[in-house]
C-alpha cells in the first residue's frame, strides 16, 4: 500500500487546483479519477465542452453578424453534429494535454479508477480488469462533482436525454422542449435556438434564473422570446414519453402538452458519491448526494477530510471550484490564507452571455439601504454599432450614503469578460467616480459603464 501526504479524489477544477497547491508546498500527492482521462466534468461534459459547443455555433451560424445581415444570413448553410463534434473533440484533446502536463511538472501522481474508501485514511482504487490498487494518506479532498440528476420516471433514450448525453448528438434536431429553466438548461436552450432549432423552455418555478436580478431577467426574456424561444413558467412537468420516431410528449399538471423531436431534461444534478462507500470514512451525504463542509476551509465532519467544487452545492462553479480546492489544501496542511472576497463573479455562458457580480436590487432594497440605479444598452456605444448588436444591458447599483458599487449586472455579448471591472471597483469599494471621471478605450462595450455610472449620476444627489 503506497501512502501519500494527501490523496485528492477527482480531478475537475477543484480536484486538480488542491491538488497542484499540495504539490507546491511539497507535499506528496494522489489525485485519482474514474474517467479514461483527467479533467472530470468540468473538461468532459460540462463546462469546456459546453462553452466549446456555444462558441462553434455562434461562429458557423454567424450570429454575431445578424445584426448586419439579417436573420437569414449563414456562414455554414447546413451545420451538421459532426461540424460541432469535431471543434468539440479538438478542444478537449487540448485540455487535457495542458492538465496532464500540469501534473507531471508538479509531480502530482495520477490513477485511474473508481475510489472506495476501506477506512477513514485508506482507499482501494478499481483501475479495471481486475487490478486493485491501495493507497492511504493523512489528508483527503474530495472533489468528485456532480452528474445529471435521471429521475427513474423518465425514459432516457436518444431522444429524451440528460445534459451529458446532448454532447454526444449524431444529428440535430428541428425542434427540443428544454425541462429545466436554470444555468444548464438556459445555455443549452440558447444554443440550440442560435442553430435555428424550435425552442421550448420548460420551467417549474415562476421565473428563470431566480439569483439573478429581475431587470436582467426580464431584458434576457425579452430577447428569446423575440427570436422565437418559447418559455413556460410555473410549468410542472407530470410525463415525458417516445411517440414514434420524430416525437416526444412531454405533459404538463395544468393539462398542456409539449411536443418536439427531442427533449433535453436539465432540472438538476446530484453528488456522484456512489461506490464511494462514504459511509467507511464517517461521511454521509444528503439526498442529493451533495457533502456538508465548514465554508471558511471547506473541512467536512471527519476533521482530515475535504470537500469542494459541485458535490458541496451552491454556487457550484469551475472558478469558484478552483479557489475551494487552493483553500482546502493549504488549510489541510495548516498553511494561513486569507478568505476569499464576498463577492465573486457568475458567468451564464447563454446566448446572450448573462453575468453578474454584487448585490441584485432585489437584495439592495431588501435591507433597506437607499440607493441609485444606472443603465446602458450596448447599442448606445459606438463598439456595439461597429459589432451590430441589437441587444446588451448593463445595470450598475450604487449607494446613495458612500456612493459605492453595490452590485454590476450585464447581459449581452461579451458579458462574461466585461464583469471584471465591476467585480475588481466593488471588491476594492471603488465608488461612481471612479466611472465617470476615468477615461475607458474607444471605441469599446466596456464604455457602457461611463454611460450606466452617468444614468445614476444624473439622479443622484450631488456631493
């Protein structure tokens, strides 16, 4: 039985952040993984291959020059699974080249195989085909993500599918009813509505996306809706059923029926802990098989055992998972770090991108503290003319007592990448002037947060 200093299980973006810090503050180190190679879902089947995806449509579509050319116009008029495939496949394959190359140069040992603890500091790892190997460390990470939730009521096939399978297409369809209005099932819906797919989104709750602000939620409605995407609130799916070979039926409790060639269920995910044998470690899970953990250092109940990333829920990030799994590792091994920022950035790779950092309005009026809002549509700056956008918002939060940034809320093209200058004034409690007495390049979208701060000042109270 080899033994390690810590032996980190998963190797997704908490996995292998915790498991390179280990390494660089020379601590011997196991990161085992059950796929055939490391990256988990963050590389496989969540986020690289969905943003992959998301990127090679816009590009073959050419969607980002609609605002030019209209609707009808194409790059590629007949885009095809395997035009998707093969930019998907190329990415990956990158990917993981750069994350192996990672863990050679830390000296960061890999297994490959299903992980089962016998005891709370020894695993056995299935490496298949019978061979068993041993190991024990003094500390555990565990960051072994989440998978699809797959309700046993529904009839899983190649046409009813998780959010795993929908990268595996080998066709596209005309139309898909999307059950599951949150991050995954909004981005994948999306996606497939920039193919020209028919778009159905079905969700349960009264409204999409509810931790983002209402404003941007309204604006990002309004514009699927415009483009044709149908969305259903408060819409409580009862069956989903095969009807024929072109056809799915999915009923609603009020009585509606939904019918499309394929249907994607994205109503959630659960931990995936199975064949774990938590139990062995003194750790159990709850129903969704997600690991409770104390927030500051992400230490479970079993004092030398961690967990981060997906399978401690909420917010469930690759950037976030990262920081988790670089905080866990030097707290396992004693070394000080500071805690994080309150505030960090969330990034809905959408069509549009939606991202948000700070406080929602909702929040803001919540606990009552006077305040001041400031808009800007991406077609008031020159860079959006030059780019064609026909949408983008920007909603900027500021406190009428100190002035500060409160909270900064895009939607549009490019949302993902803007986000950080709101995120870098409200973390250093940067204020409105820092936006309108500095000066932004020309012609840029980030220009919109002169115009937004302006909106806000032009109402507020002079100082």
């Amino acid at each position: 039985m080899s033994h390690y200093d810590l032996i980190v299980i998963g190797s997704g973006p908490a996995g292998r952040r915790a498991a390179v810090q280990a390494a660089k503050l020379k601590k011997t180190v196991l990161c085992v993984d059950r796929g055939r190679r490391v990256g988990g879902v963050c590389v496989h089947t969540g986020t690289i291959p969905s943003k992959t995806l998301r990127e090679t449509v816009l590009n073959l579509t050419g969607w980002r020059e609609r605002g030019f050319y209209g609707r009808g116009y194409r790059v590629k008029d007949r885009i095809t699974a395997d035009d998707l495939m093969q930019r998907l496949t190329k990415t990956l394959d990158h990917e993981v080249e750069l994350l192996e190359h990672q863990f050679t140069r830390n000296k960061v040992e890999i297994a490959r195989g299903a992980a089962k603890f016998t005891d709370a500091n020894s695993i056995e790892i299935d490496c298949g085909e019978g061979e068993i190997l041993k190991a024990s460390a003094d500390k555990f990470i565990l960051a072994i993500g989440t998978r699809p939730y797959r309700p046993d009521d529904i009839p899983f096939d190649d046409a009813i599918l998780d959010a795993d399978e929908i990268l595996e297409l080998t066709r596209l369809p005309r139309s898909l009813t999307v059950i599951g209005g949150g991050v995954i099932g909004i981005e994948y819906a999306t996606i497939f509505s920039a193919l020209d797919v028919k778009v159905t989104v079905l969700e349960a709750a009264d409204g999409l996306l509810k931790f983002v602000d209402r404003e941007l939620i309204d604006e990002f409605m309004h514009d699927l809706r415009d483009r044709g995407v149908t969305i259903r609130l408060n819409a409580v799916t009862t069956s989903v059923s095969r009807q024929g070979e072109d056809a799915c039926l999915v009923e609603l409790e009020d009585g509606r029926q939904v019918w499309s060639e394929m249907v994607l269920y994205a109503a959630g995910r659960q931990g995936a802990v199975e064949g774990l044998n938590l139990e062995a470690a003194g750790l159990t899970s709850d129903k969704r098989g997600r690991l409770k953990v104390n927030e500051k250092v992400f230490q479970t109940d079993v004092p030398h055992i961690y967990a981060c990333g997906d399978i401690i829920g909420f917010p469930s990030l690759a950037s976030t998972a990262m920081e988790q799994g670089r905080i866990a590792a030097r707290a396992a091994f004693n070394v000080q770090t500071e805690a994080p920022p309150e505030y960090f950035p969330y990034g809905i790779y959408a069509v549009p991108e939606i991202s948000t950092v700070g406080e929602t309005e909702e929040e803001v009026r919540a606990r009552k503290e006077p305040y001041e809002c400031g808009v800007a549509r991406f077609r008031e700056t020159a860079r959006g003319h030059i780019m064609g956008v026909n949408s983008g918002f920007m909603k900027l939060i500021f406190s009428l007592k100190s002035r500060k940034l409160l909270g900064a809320h895009i939607v549009g093209e490019g949302a993902t990448e803007l986000i950080h200058i709101g995120q870098a004034v409200i973390t250093l409690g940067g204020t409105l002037e820092y936006f309108v007495e500095n000066t932004f390049n020309y012609p840029t979208l980030a220009e919109a947060y002169k115009i937004a701060a302006l909106d806000a000042w032009n109402r507020m109270p002079r100082v």
